[in-house]
C-alpha cells in the first residue's frame, strides 16, 4: 500500500460512511486482529461494519480503487487465519448482515443473511419443521457467512454432506463492488460454470456473500446416540468402515481418543459418563431419521458391527440431557485442548478406510520427533483433528522443527489418498503446504482464477496460495 493512496482511500470512506461504520479506535482494532488461529493477531488500519449490500459495494468500491487490503470476517471462530488482516488495511466485518429474511416452506429453501448464527438458523427453520444440517462444532456462535467461505462441514457432513451440498444461491459483491447473483434458487442448474459453488470454499479471496439461498429437508423426527469404548484406538478407527460395509450411514460416526476425553471432562467441570482409563478410545455413533422401528435395527446392526473390533459395552443415551452431555463433550474438545496448552492443529481428510493407518503414522510421527498429539474428528467421513501439543518443546524446535513433521503428516496423508483439510480451510497458517498436493500448473489455475475476480489483489490477500515453487 502506497501510504499517501491509503490516506485518499480512507478520507473518501469517511465521507460515504457513519462514525459507526467506519471504526479506527485501537481497542476495535485489536478485537479484530485475531480469530481463534493459535495466537496470531494482525491490527488493521480500520474496521468496517457495514449493514446493508450497498456499504459494502461502496467500501469494496473505494478499496479497489485505492488499493486499500480488505478481509472479510464473520464470527472469526476459523482456525486456520483465514479472517486473519495479515496485510492491515480493512477488516470487514459482516456481523450486522444478521436476518433470516424468508423460510419459504413450500420450496424447502431458506433466504439468510451471512451474518446469521448457523445454530440459530438451524433452530429458526426447525420450528417450521425442516431442517439446515452442516453444524460445526462453533455452530452456537459460528456465521453463515463464514461457514460458505470455508466450506464447513461438521459432525453431521456423513450423511447430509458439508456446506457446498446446501447453497442453491448467492449474492456477491465482487472487488470492485458490482453486485451479482451466481446461480439460481433451483435443485439443479446447468446453465454455465458453476460459480456458486466457485465462491463456496473461496475463503473469502474472491468475493463478499451478502445473502445466501440454502436448501432444507424435513427434520428428523428421531435419533439415536450411542458411545462405543475400544481398548485400541486403531480398532475403533477400523470399525468405522466396517460400520458402512454392512450398510449403515450415521447421521453422525466421531472418533475421540482418551486424552481428548480425559481434557474435556476436566475443561468442562464433570465427566458425564464413566467408563474408566481403561480404553484407549471412543465411537459417538447417531443415527437419525423417520421411523423408529428403523433406527433400532440399525443400532442392532452397529452393536453386531462393533463387538468384532474389541469394543466394549456400549452407552445408549436415554433421554435427551444424556445426548446433549455427550455432544457437549465431543464439541468442546478443540477449545478445552487449547486451555491446555499452545498447540497446532491439522485437519487432515483420508478415504475412511485408510483412518486406522493415517492415526497409525501419526502417532509414529510424534513418537520420531518427541511431541504429543491429541486426536479426534468426524471418522464416518475420515476426517482427523490432530492436536499437536506444544508442552515442554523449545522455541527452536515450535518454530522450525515442527514444520518438518508437519510436512511429513500430510505426505502420509497424500499418500494414503487424502488432502490437507476438510473443513478448516488453507487460510493463512497452512497455505506453505499446498505445493505438497498440487502441482504448480494447478496452483497457477487457481492464481489465475483470483486474479480475474481480483485484478488488484485486495480481497484477503496472501491467503491459500504460496509462494511461488515448492515446499
């Protein structure tokens, strides 16, 4: 940014916006420097909070022509720094962007501003009967907005698919601040690229979402919740797959080794079910749907499942405070590990069968080059949180050691047919690390894709792409 060009830019933002849109206190810049990506904060030079599709274009707009660095925020519960303002400028936050604005029931569609908690919609449309599934684990504070840009998946993406598989439609404002509609309000479109789908998953890079058309189905009236424990934590990732091959699809499969267990009992004050220190893991199987009678037969067909991978007795909740208590677990378990100490975490995705291995090579991994790991995630569709713990590890070792091991993860994870994140996004902290699984003819189509969205650079930049050549 050419100084002089930036003071122009932000004297001609003042003149279009309101003292309360346009924010330069330093105590709003330092709440806006970070998300929940380890420790990292980087201040802007103003904070944005625009509340109608106009601020936005006019801020886009001016930005462009100024040069002036923007990157869109919502919620900033990501964890890969992809609401990061690495390059100062604009930090736009879409927080007042926060109406349902129609449930069309005939339709099963949902018109929703990005700024919406993705909990808050869910219980919104679940009054009208019907049903929005992605549910991350921030999903009580996580946005809408910020669920499209990473492409968010959640507990429940096994059988109802991740966010991509819910936008039918959205309205974008591009860098220069024309206002657009990618796609239609249809089941299906095959009228030209697919560029809903382009900006879903974009990070933020190539456009700002200002609404958002999302398909519903019928809510479930009944589900099922089981935990599983297993003297060995590759037992329980081999019976995941097993669990499918007898032809049952979960609502929800999730995989939590003891430690995550033993962390999050103590984070949250109690240990709601007791199943001692003997068990190196645990299964939290759901299973959701229409007909009871159905449910149970294919809890019958799990338990059967499950007994040939040395499993013990298995937990059947009751009643719906022992469902809740039991997803409070398994969602807490990010945030309590980071109470416990500075920590890296990887979101690696492998073809589920491969789950066993890639935990496996994890552990081995760790064991080579002396940290510890604590792993859990959603194994019905093979994606593994590994929690690297940052302990006693010297400063040398966190800095510039780690690195290697982290590469030496995610070729196992290449190799085994996976890639380095399912649900998190590339953001800032794992953009080094896509020459690992592209090559760079494919780095340059997705450059170039930026580029022509993006000519001047402005939206989030120095985000997802490396520096040019390898690793």
């Amino acid at each position: 940014m050419d100084e002089r060009t930036m003071e122009a830019g932000f004297s001609e933002l003042k003149k279009h916006l309101s003292n309360d849109t346009l924010l330069f206190q330093q105590e709003t810049l330092e709440y806006y420097s970070h998300d929940e990506t380890e420790d990292l904060r980087f201040l802007p030079q103003a904070v944005a909070k625009p509340a109608t599709v106009e601020e936005v274009s006019t801020i886009l707009r001016i930005c462009n022509e100024h040069r002036i660095p923007v990157t869109p925020m919502g919620a900033r519960t990501g964890l890969s720094g992809g609401a990061l303002p690495v390059c100062g400028g604009v930090a736009l936050s879409m927080e007042r962007f926060d109406k349902i604005l129609n449930i069309d029931t005939f339709n099963q569609q949902v018109l929703v501003e990005p700024g919406v908690i993705t909990q808050v919609l869910q219980e919104e449309v679940q009054k009208q009967g019907l049903y929005y599934a992605p549910d991350p684990a921030s999903r009580g504070s996580c946005f809408i907005g910020g669920n499209i840009a990473e492409n968010s998946g959640g507990p429940r993406a096994v059988k109802y698919g991740v966010t991509k598989d819910w936008v039918l439609n959205l309205e974008v404002v591009l860098p220069n601040g024309e206002v657009i509609w990618t796609g239609a309000n249809t089941l299906k479109n095959s009228t030209g690229y697919n560029m809903t789908q382009l900006i879903v998953g974009s990070e933020g890079t190539l456009g700002v979402v200002t609404k958002a058309v999302l398909k519903l189905i019928p809510y479930p009236k009944y589900n099922l919740l089981m935990l599983a424990p297993f003297t060995s934590a590759g037992k329980a990732c081999e019976a995941v797959s097993a669990i499918f091959r007898a032809g049952v699809t979960p609502s929800a499969l999730e995989f939590m080794e003891q430690d995550a267990i033993s962390i999050t009992s103590a984070f949250i004050g109690e240990r709601p079910f007791d199943f001692g220190d003997t068990y190196a893991a645990h299964l939290l199987i759901e299973v959701d749907g229409q007909d009871m009678d159905g449910l149970m037969k294919e809890c019958e067909v799990i338990t059967e499942v499950l007994e040939g991978y040395e499993c013990g007795e298995i937990l059947f909740a009751e009643s719906q405070s022992q469902k809740d208590k039991l997803w409070m677990l398994r969602r807490k378990v990010g945030e309590a590990v980071k109470t416990t100490s500075v920590y890296k975490e990887e979101d690696t995705v492998v073809p589920r069968y491969h789950l066993p291995e890639l935990l496996a090579g994890v552990k081995e991994i760790g064991k080579e080059f002396g940290f510890r790991s604590v792993c859990y995630g959603h194994a019905g569709d093979g994606n593994l949180h590994i929690n690297i713990l940052r302990d006693g590890l010297s400063d040398e070792f966190w800095n510039d050691k780690l690195k290697e091991a982290i590469t030496r993860i995610f070729l196992l994870t290449k190799k085994l047919g996976g890639t380095i994140s399912g649900e998190h996004g590339i953001g800032w902290v794992q953009k080094e690390y896509m020459s690992l699984i592209f090559k760079d003819s494919e780095l340059d189509l997705m450059r170039g894709i930026k580029s022509l969205f993006d000519p001047n650079d402005i939206l989030n930049p120095s985000k997802m792409f490396p520096k040019m050549g390898k690793l």
